[in-house]
C-alpha cells in the first residue's frame, strides 16, 4: 500500500487551482463524513465533477477510510469508472456504477453522496419510507425517489430503473439498502445529506416512543419544502454550513492530512 500522504512530487499531474480547490473540498467532505460518523467501513463513495468540458470525476480509492483521503490521493475518472490520470491505486468502475448513472443523466449533480447510516438504513427498509412530519422530514417532502431493491451491485439493466426512480429529484431512497444525494456542488450535497441524516435519526427514534406523531397538512410540508429549496438556490447558505462545520473539525482533529493548511489554494 502506498503511504498516505499529500506531499507532491514530480510526478504530480499539475493540476489547476480550480480542480486544487475542488480536491481540498472533497478531501473535507470525506474526512467530515468520518468525524460526524456516518462511514460504512471503507465502503460507498462520494464523486464531484471536475470544472471543464471533459466528464471527469474525482473520487476516493477503494480500500481506504475515509479520514485516510487526501487531495492528491483522490483519483481522477471517466464516466465509465477508468482512470485518465495515473495513480498508484486502482480503479473500481462497480462500485463507481451508481455515480456514473447519475451523473451521466443528470449534468446539474456535480457531486453524488452515498451512505449507509443506521437511521438511513432503516428508514430505507420501511415500505412508507421517509416520514414528512419531524422538521427535517417537513422540507424533504416531494423531494425523494424511491427505488426498488435489485441486488448489491449495480447491473447496467438497472441503471434506467433507477434514474426514473430518482427523476428530477435530489435524494434517492434505495430500498433494503442506503441513500443517494446529489446536490450541484459539495456544500450543498452535504447540506441535504445532512436534512436527510437528521429526518432519519429524529424519525427512528420517534418511532420507538408510543403514541401517534402529530401531523402536519401537506400545504405546511409544502411550503417548508419549498422554502429548503429556495434557500440552496444561494450557494452561500450552504457554504456556511459546510465551512463551519470544516472548521469545527480542523479544531478538533488538527491537520487532516500532511501538509494540510486548511486552506483550499493550490499546494
Ligand atoms: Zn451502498
């Protein structure tokens, strides 16, 4: 295995300060989705797409955790899950399938997240599926697909399946299984994961109190939706978000990688 470090070589591809960028946010959004606890081992992926006319995707080589991602170790590939840029770590176009589905159907998904989490999961495995009467679950409503169960890898007769499941919408309940979220960039990817994270956490834990929930009209769900909406549509809010929550984890955990500066310029 090779060492885990971000110090560039000669040998280093010369990356813009663009994709520079987009590799530091990335590596922060792996290394965040580690510190909050959401990983499943070294399983499921999370891919952003590099700024350009080539579809080129970023993600993380299979075999390492999460909080083990840097910038430069994240590889970079074509929709069909192959390297275009050498690396000393493989490819893994399977497990690459779900992202190049979606991305390929859908050029406003820049970045796809995939999780596994308990609470996720289990709603996953509820034939209703997500509630929309918890705060969180309010500004989900009419926002999330649902697709059946087929299998743990992903076969190419599926993919159709599944990008109807998902449609226009941004969270794609796979059934018996996980999530999908896709999002036009990473802040706003992690927000929404996170919407969802919380619905299934408060969700699970209501259900194992007795008693009926109350429920909401579909006009508030409605109108909470909408305004969740509207408030991704500026990028600042999410980014805020998403730069608090970076910056509470660099005080917590220090450097994230060697050489990190906590600063997203050009290493
Ligand atoms: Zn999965």
């Amino acid at each position: 295995m090779t060492q885990l470090s971000s110090v560039r070589t000669n040998t280093t591809p010369q990356w813009s300060d663009e994709e520079w960028r987009l590799r530091v946010q990335l590596a922060e959004f792996y290394h965040l989705i580690d510190y909050l606890g959401w990983t499943e081992m070294i399983f499921n992926h999370i891919s952003a797409r590099v700024p350009g006319p080539d579809h080129h995707y970023l993600i993380n080589p299979f075999g390492l955790f999460y909080d083990e991602v840097t910038p430069d170790n994240l590889l970079k590939i074509d929709l069909a899950g192959n390297l275009v840029e050498p690396s000393p770590y493989p490819a893994n176009p399977a497990g690459f399938a779900l992202h190049s589905a979606i991305h390929g159907a859908r050029a406003d998904a820049h970045c796809i997240v995939h999780t596994h989490t308990t609470p996720i999961s289990a709603i996953a495995l509820k034939q209703d599926g997500f509630g929309h009467d918890d705060f969180y679950g309010a500004q989900l409503f009419g926002r999330v697909g649902y697709h059946t169960f087929e299998g743990i890898t992903l076969f190419a007769e599926e993919k159709e399946r599944m990008l109807a499941s998902l449609g226009d919408r941004n969270v794609l309940v796979l059934r018996n299984h996980g999530i999908a979220v896709c999002e036009q960039d990473i802040p706003r990817t992690f927000m929404l994961l996170w919407t969802v994270q919380r619905a299934a956490e408060i969700q699970t834990a209501a259900g194992a109190i007795p008693g009926a929930n109350v429920v909401l009209t579909d006009d508030i769900r409605s109108k909470c939706s909408d305004l969740a909406d509207h408030l991704v549509e500026d990028a600042a809010f999410a980014t805020k978000l998403f730069d608090a929550i970076v910056r509470k984890m660099r005080r917590t955990r220090g450097d994230l990688w060697p050489g990190d500066d906590g600063v997203r310029r050009k290493g």
